[in-house]
C-alpha cells in the first residue's frame, strides 16, 4: 500500500508531452501507474514540455496535477529554469522520478536544489540509442548523463537484468549503497 500524503513529481522526458503521449497511442499505458498510486493517496505531479493546452487533459488523468511550460518557453531554458519555474510544488514533494534518461538531468537538477530523493527510471539505455543513431560523440553525452542520473539516484527501476548489469558496471556504487539495494527491476509485459 503506498504512503499517503505523499508527493511524487514526474519530470517527462525532454520534449514530451501528455500531447505527445496521446497522439503516439501511449497515454493508457503510460498513465496507468500514476492513475493507481493516486487512487491509493498518492499526489502527482506531472512537469511536462508541452504548453497550456496540456491542462486539457486534466479530465483524462483526475488526482493529478499538470505542470506545463506555459511560458511557451524555448525547451533548452525551459528544461535549465525547471527547478525554479515549479519551486512551490518541487519544494512540498516527496520524491523526484525521471520517466526516461532524456531530460533526467533536470529531474537531478531539482532533486538536489530541493534536497529531494531522485528515482531514475529508464526503459532503455539511451547511451546504446545515441550511439547507433547519432555517432560515438552523442553515446559519450548520452552516457555521461546516465552516470551522473543514475550516479545519484536513491533507486534506480529498469526493466531488465541486462540493463541492470550494464548500470552496475558503469556506475560506481557509492560505499554506502549495494547496488542489489538500489537497482529495482521492473520487467516490460508484453501481451
């Protein structure tokens, strides 16, 4: 059972939106989680990139609250201002969780303005994608981020063992920390 009165703040990753979600055919599935924990007292937030026509979808996702950039700001000063353009609810949440490792260094940025535990969630390694997409430079980017996230993470949800072992590799464990401890793995149905 989850603890009531908890805050919980999803950062989306960079340039996504519930907009987004929805035209892609993902919204059920990605809310879902959210739509449980909330119906088991747990506050949500989401901080998206889209811009105010996000409140529209307030009805779809009732019990949480959605934080857009409706400043329609540029989204590389959208995603440096996040920790201080949401201060008021990033100050009274509980936790910080990323939803993928694109955008998870705000969700870091925030995590430790506000002196917030930091949930790294990642589907898949994004270092592997940059570099098969992008070139070897981009994979470098891509997986200094996943290090310095997934570094500082309380805990860490993945989706496979593979992964996990990839994270324990490249990561150092802090002394205090066993990985086993810190590393969830959370497996991908596939119906």
């Amino acid at each position: 059972m989850a603890t009531p009165n908890l805050h919980l703040t999803l950062f989306f990753s960079a340039g996504l939106s519930l907009d987004y979600w929805q035209r892609r055919g993902m919204f059920s599935r990605e809310v879902a989680l959210y739509r449980r924990l909330t119906e088991r007292g747990v506050h949500v937030r989401f901080i998206t990139y889209g811009n105010a026509s996000e409140y529209a979808y307030a009805a779809q996702v009732p019990g949480i609250t959605i934080l857009p950039n409706r400043w329609n700001l540029r989204r590389r000063l959208y995603a440096a201002l996040l920790p201080l353009l949401y201060a008021p609810w990033l100050q009274r949440t509980d936790v910080i969780k990323t939803n993928q490792m694109p955008g998870a260094d705000g969700a870091l940025r925030a995590a430790r303005r506000w002196r917030k535990p930091l949930v790294a969630r990642s589907g898949y390694l994004w270092s592997l994608h940059m570099g098969q997409d992008y070139g070897p430079a981009a994979e470098r980017r891509a997986r200094r981020i996943e290090q310095r996230v997934f570094g500082a993470a309380d805990r860490i949800v993945l989706t496979t063992t593979q992964m996990a072992d990839t994270v324990r590799e490249r990561v150092p464990t802090p002394p205090t920390a066993s990985p086993s401890f810190r590393i969830m793995l959370i497996p991908i149905r596939l119906h």
